[in-house]
C-alpha cells in the first residue's frame, strides 16, 4: 500500500491569548491510497480543520502534512493552488459549483487551469459525466438540476483532474437520504473501480457505513482510529 | 475560451447593475470624444483662419526673417525653391512674397503702413485673398491707364487715409540699397476690416513691390499649403532636406506663442475629460468591488480548485474590460452619427464671427481617428487599472475564509 496523506504532530490554533482555541492537537495519521475514509466526531472536534490542512485550505500551526511525499504545510499560495488542481479533488457540503457555467463547463474549467488540450477537456467530461450518472444534463446551469445532481457534478469536477485523493466536507449534508445514499454509492464505485482516495468529513451514518475506516477526532485528537469492513 | 465564457456571464450575473454601469461609460465615452471633436474642429477652424490669412502651413525663409525680418534677408534662388515646391506631392499651393514697413500719405494724412507685395496670380492658392476684397477688385499686375500701379489697402488705413476705391496713395519706405523709396499707386481694393491682421497693409503685386523696395527679383518668403495639414511638420522637416541654404518653419514654429496657448487649452481640456472619466471609473470601481465582494465563496471555491491569484486577478480584468469595451462600442456607434453631422454641417451660431474679412457662422466639430480612439483607448487603460483593486482583492482570498462565508 502507498501513502498518499501523512499528517506529523498537526497543530492548527485559533485566535490570541485567552481567546485562542486549539482545533487540532497534535493530530498524526496515515492515509493509504484506496481508503474510503470517514473523520467522524461531534460538532467543533475539528474534523472540518483537518481535512481543510490536508487539503492545504489552510496553513497549520504546527506539524507537516505530506501528500504523496511531498510537504505542503510551507507551501506559497501559487505552489498551494498549483498542488490543489493537480494533486486534490474537493466536493463541498454545499455543491459549490461556479452558477454561470454549465455542468459540462464547471467540469472542464479544472482541466482548463490544468493546461488540457480543449479535445481531451470535452472527452474527459463526456467520460465524467458518464461516470456520475449524468449524461445528456452537461449544458444544464446548476441551478436546473436538483441537489443530488449538482453535488454529482461537483464529484465530477473532483475527478475530472485525475487528483490523488479526493476530500469530501460533509457532501451529502444538504441532500435528502435517497439522494445521499445514490451519491454515496457513486463515490464508493468510483473508489473500487479507479482505486481512489476518498476522505469525508461527515456526521451522516451512511457515510460511516459504508467507509472502511472511520477516525474518530474529539477536541481536537484522535479518539479512535478504527479500520473496518463496511 | 471558457475564460472570456466566465467573464461575459459574470456580467451578465447582475443585469441590472451591468447595464447602469455601461450606460455610464457609454455617456462618459460619448461626452468625451463630443468635447474632443468640437474642441479639435474649433482650433482646426482658428488654425484655418490664420493659416488660410496669411500664414499657410509651412513658410520659407532666408536665415531668421522669420524672427528677425530685414529687408535685405531675401530668398535669391528662386528658381530652385520654386521646383522643389513645384515637384513636391504634398504641397498643394504656393506664393512667393515681398514685405517692408512704410509710411503712408493720402491726402493730408499719414499712417504706418505695412507692404505686402503678392503674386496676384498665386496668392489666392495659399491664402484667402480673394475673398477678403470687400470693396473694389482684386489686384493685377498691370498699370492703370495713367501708367500708376495698383494697391489694395486694409480697412484701417482706408479710414485713417480717408481713401476709396479710385483715390491715390503715396508710399514711402527705403529700399534694400539703402536708397529712398517713394511712389504713387492706385487704389483698387480694400481688403478686411478694421480688425484684420493687414488691417494697415498694403497690397502690391509683387513685381511692383520688388521694383519699390530695390529687392530685384529677391523674395522674403515662400508661404505654401500642404495637402494634409495635419502632416504639414513633417512636409517642413522634408522640405529644410531639399532645401538645406534655407529656413522652413511649420506655422506652429511662425506662431508660437499661439501653439503654445493652444496646446495648453487642449491639455486643459483633456484634464478636465480625464477627471469626468476618472469620476465615471469610481462607479465602475465600485461596481467591480461589490461583485467581487458578492463571489467571495466563489472566488474561495476557485482557488480551492487550483486557480492562481494571478487567474483570479486576470478573470476580474477581463470582465472589467469586457464591459468597458462593450461600454465604448456603443458610444462609438450612438456618437458617430452625432460627430458626421457636426463636422459635415455644424452648428448655426446666433451670431456670425468676422474674422478679418471672413466670416465664420458655423461651429463644427472635427471627425478623425484621434477623437475617437484617444477617449477609447483613455476608457480601456482606466478600466484596465480599476480593474486591478478588485483582482487583488479577489486573488488574496483564503479558500478557507471564503469557504465558511455566505
């Protein structure tokens, strides 16, 4: 198994003095490619911090944090952005996706700061669009299409550039059960299928069902850390 | 493609807000190459006026006549001056010329009196002499009856002299031998009026003049007519190379102090259009600054995805530049026709100006790519630097910051 997330002794500290608060602690762990990851815990445990550190949103306190070796923990904004769109794929709670451009669009424009050739751009969101369950919707603006639609183009978008992991915030919060459980399926088959690193920050069972390893984080630390068959 | 894509929709996001934001670029755009032409075609006029009077757009002299006129300071190959200006293919018109003060007696009184001596014949090609007889007739080089030669004197010495169209004035000047020169010519014309530059002037044929005034067949000046006068400084830097014993000034060199005032009036004005623009530009700032502040979590989101700062900044001046630029063309083609009527008919004023014997009842404007690609390319550069507060803006976005705001 390769490691594609390593985080050493990650600290991210808000605020100043007495208002400071600690949302991580000292958080160490190891991700291995192909992991259907869950970072689980109550509200305020810092499971948002965390995957926003992995996915270099934000800039720890303390600590390093590797993605696929590489240590973006010090990273400038452009090396930041660059290592994003190559290297990072990021579904939102709440879709996220850019209003003005179609679903077809919204697909392409990663690939577009990717310096993609325009052919392989349109055969690659054919392809995604494929993968998710929504051909012949590509020229539909994301506000035609229903939530579970709009989030399955967002999953499209995250892996439309070929991302060593992808990081998902709560992506099924904002969608009906039935929606949430298609979607999940969508990413759990894509998971299997293409051996992608899939990581969820979430509070939804379903997720936690069918991930095969759950992290618990409480105030900050690692309660548990727990591999299982879903 | 998918850039210039975003860019447009984004503008078209807020419809509203977009098209008061263009409509005031447009008015801005339009007020300003307005103020261009009609500032342009009213110097154009005045520059007309003086140079169709008297100095033409590029004059000829020997050494500093110019700035220091001698009678004996005179052009002595004329043949040579005259194929040059004959062969060139920017030259439309020219006329040789002959000046000297002089004292002037009719009857029992006396006046300063100016000499032009013109060549009848070409004169008319440079300036508009013909026109400015408002009495009598215009000069030729043959005596009268009576064997006196003929003048066209200005209004002013008319009335000084209390003369008329038949009555003899006496001239007395000294000639470039140092002799006395005197005689006795005819009146035949009055020229201008009271105002006229040559309100005291005294027009001979040039021959005449030559022979008065000793010059033999010397001339003082060349004054000639460029085919494009807006290219008459170049037409004097290639003349000065064909003509290198020789002095050749531009009219902006013969009447500096002019140029200079009028430069300084347009500089003025291009201020005061800068500031309207400028004033104009807040607005779009604005208008730009609220968009980007309103797409916070999307610029977030775009940044999250790979987007350089440097993308951001670049996507927020396309958009700006894309409405100026939309803003502009409109004004282009709401103007145009407002422009063409100025400058082909113009503006009846209430009351005529008469400009030394001309009169000038219409005030029009000037249509030339200059007074429509300044402003524009005035508009684009300042919707280009507004643009960039906003892109940076947008460009230090935390993805962080951003993602967590609504």
């Amino acid at each position: 198994m390769t490691t594609v997330i390593e985080t050493r002794d990650l600290v991210r500290r808000f605020g100043e003095g007495e208002t400071m608060v600690t949302a991580l602690d000292h958080v160490s762990v190891t991700i291995e490619e192909g992991e259907f990851t869950a970072i689980i815990g109550p509200s305020g445990s810092g499971k948002t911090t965390l995957l926003q550190l992995i996915g270099g949103l934000d800039e720890p306190s303390e600590g390093d944090v590797f993605l696929s070796g590489t240590n973006i923990a010090h990273m400038s904004g452009t090396e930041l952005s660059d290592f994003r769109r190559d290297h990072i794929g990021f579904i939102f709670q709440s879709y996220n996706l850019i209003p003005v451009l179609s679903a077809e669009e919204n697909i392409e424009y990663i690939m577009l700061l990717q310096g993609i050739s325009e052919k392989n751009r349109k055969d690659r969101v054919k392809e995604m669009l494929a993968l998710v369950g929504l051909e012949g919707l590509g020229d539909r603006r994301p506000a035609q299409l229903s939530g579970g639609q709009q989030q399955r183009v967002a999953v499209a978008r995250a892996m439309a550039s070929k991302p060593d992991i992808i990081l998902a915030d709560e992506p099924t919060a904002n969608l009906d059960s039935a929606t949430g459980i298609a979607l999940l399926d969508v990413m759990r088959e894509l998971n299997k299928q293409m051996n992608m690193t899939f990581v969820f920050s979430t509070h939804d069972q379903k997720i936690m069902d069918r991930a095969d390893r759950l992290i618990h984080l409480e105030d900050g630390r690692i309660h548990l850390d727990e591999r299982r068959t879903p | 493609m998918l850039t210039l894509k975003l860019a447009f929709r984004n503008i078209l996001r807020q419809r509203r807000r977009s098209l008061l934001t263009a409509l005031s670029m447009t008015g801005g755009y339009m007020l300003f190459v307005f103020s261009m032409s009609l500032l342009e075609g009213s110097w154009s006029n005045v520059v007309d006026i003086f140079t169709l009077d008297q100095t033409g757009h590029v004059q000829i002299h020997k050494d500093d006549y110019a700035k220091r006129p001698k009678i004996h300071k005179t052009i002595r190959d004329r043949a040579a001056v005259e194929r040059v200006l004959e062969s060139h293919d920017e030259v439309t018109g020219w006329a040789p010329r002959v000046y000297s003060a002089a004292l002037a007696y009719g009857g029992d009184k006396t006046s300063p009196a100016q000499v032009f001596g013109i060549d009848p014949a070409l004169e008319p090609s440079v300036t508009r002499i013909l026109q400015k007889v408002t009495e009598g007739e215009y000069l030729d080089a043959a005596p009268n009856a009576d064997g006196y030669f003929k003048a066209m004197i200005g209004r002013g010495l008319a009335r000084t002299l209390h003369l008329g169209i038949g009555d003899e004035i006496v001239l007395i000047s000294s000639g470039a031998d140092g002799s006395i020169a005197n005689d006795i010519f005819i009146v035949t014309g009055i020229v201008g009026n009271a105002t006229s530059f040559d309100r005291l002037g005294v027009y001979l044929p040039i021959t005449v003049a030559q022979e008065f005034l000793s010059t033999g067949a010397d001339v003082h000046e060349y004054a000639l007519l460029a085919k494009d006068k807006h290219d008459n400084e170049n037409l004097a830097v290639d003349l000065q190379g064909l003509l290198p014993e020789l002095k050749v000034s531009p009219w902006q060199e013969i009447e500096a102090t002019f140029y200079r005032t009028m430069q300084s009036d347009k500089q003025g004005n291009h201020f005061t259009m800068g500031l309207i623009v400028f004033i104009v530009f807040i607005g779009v700032l604005n208008t730009v600054l609220m968009s980007v502040l309103e797409r916070t979590r999307e610029f977030g989101v775009l940044k999250s995805i790979g987007s350089r700062p440097f993308q951001l900044i670049r996507l927020i001046f396309l958009e700006t530049i894309m409405l100026a630029g939309i803003s502009v063309a409109v004004g282009f083609v709401l103007i145009l026709p407002v422009v063409i009527w100025f400058t082909e008919v113009g503006l009846q004023l209430d009351m005529a100006v008469d400009m030394g014997g001309v009169v000038f009842d219409t005030m029009k404007g000037e249509m030339s790519t200059y007074v429509f690609f300044m402003p524009m390319g005035f508009m684009l550069l300042t919707a280009a630097l507004i643009s960039i507060p906003p892109g940076l803006r947008a460009a230090r976005i935390l993805p962080r910051v951003a993602l967590g705001s609504h």
